[in-house]
C-alpha cells in the first residue's frame, strides 16, 4: 500500500498523477477497504479479518491492520483522503480487535496456531487512526483512537507522533468488558477485564 502511494508521488506533476491518486483513493475506500462477501479476503462487518477462506485475526489480521491505517494518516489530511464510510470500517475493525486481545497474548480461541507476545508495533492501528483524525474529518486527532492505543502501550515509551495524546490530557480507555459476537467467524467473546 505504502509503495502504490509513493509510485504515484513520485511521478511528474501532471493530470494522470492526480488521476492516478483519485483511483488509488477510490480503490482503497470502496474495493481494499470494504466489507467482503461470505468466505472472501479480507475484512468482514463483524471485523473478524478472512485470508485463504478462514478468519486470520492473529496473522494476516494483526498485519493488516497497521497497515491500512497507516494509508488512513498519511492520506487523511490531504484532498485524497479515502472515504467517511472506509474509515468507519476500519476503525470498527480495531474497536472490535482491541476487544479481543490482551496487552500481551492473544487468546487461544483466536490464535490459530500461533500464541505469540504482542509486540508494540502492532498496535499501530489505534495510533495511525487516532492521528488520523475522526472518519468524518472534523477533529484532528481522534480521541477515542488515542485512549485504545494509551491503554494498549499500557506506560510504554510513546513515539514522538503520540506524545500529542498526553499533551491534550487523553487517558488510557478503561480496560473493554461485555460481550461480541464474530458471526462470520463463529465465535464469541465475553470479557471481564482481562480474563
């Protein structure tokens, strides 16, 4: 994704760069960051992530993720930014992700066959969101993106990008209970802090 947007940029300026910037955005708001059909790749409106016909939340899932989000924040204070409705997507996607998993494993219902540490890179998602801004545009910073990301880091050292969050006095979110539902992937999820 990172490398579509910079062989673009990199192009003269001209009327097919803008073209191909317009396709790009549009491919991504309405086709790569859509909900999928049945057993098809990749996001599902549960937000349970599909890859080879399955749900792959630990896998392909947890690099996904970061990813599209970091295409949301370098897109999203430009005339490109991808679509109200594309954003919304995927941050449902990362509320439904942070409800989940724990700071340091996933649970072993959702982690196929590998239980691995979490590391702080894939928490990424919720930071690229929260720098992103609402999917609507009208705030800078997403607060409710910022809380996730504060309380998944859990008083890790923050890049610099999101010392912001401190800055504006944003807290770590409290720790998701209740109950969800992954239809597609056939699952449920009852959570009471971190059991």
């Amino acid at each position: 994704s990172i490398g579509f947007i910079l062989c673009v940029l990199m192009m003269d300026d001209s009327p097919e760069k803008v073209r191909d910037m317009k396709h790009f955005v549009s491919y991504y708001s309405n086709v790569a960051f859509n909900y999928s059909n049945g057993l098809t790749d990749t996001f599902k409106p549960d937000g349970s992530h599909f890859h080879h016909a399955n749900a792959a939340l630990t896998r392909y899932g947890a690099y996904t993720m970061p990813m599209v989000s970091e295409v949301i924040y370098i897109l999203s204070k430009t005339t490109f930014r991808i679509s109200t409705e594309a954003h919304e997507r995927m941050k449902h996607n990362v509320l439904v992700r942070r409800f989940y998993r724990s700071l340091d494993y996933f649970p072993y219902a959702y982690a196929h066959n590998r239980i691995q540490p979490l590391v702080s890179h894939l928490f990424n998602d919720s930071r690229f969101l929260a720098l992103a801004g609402t999917p609507d545009g009208q705030q800078d910073i997403d607060r409710e993106m910022a809380a996730v990301y504060l309380r998944m880091m859990d008083g890790d050292k923050l890049p610099n990008d999101a010392q912001v969050f401190l800055q504006l006095g944003i807290e770590p979110e409290a720790t998701p209970n209740g109950h969800h539902t992954l239809s597609y992937f056939a699952k449920s999820i009852h959570r009471k802090d971190d059991w």
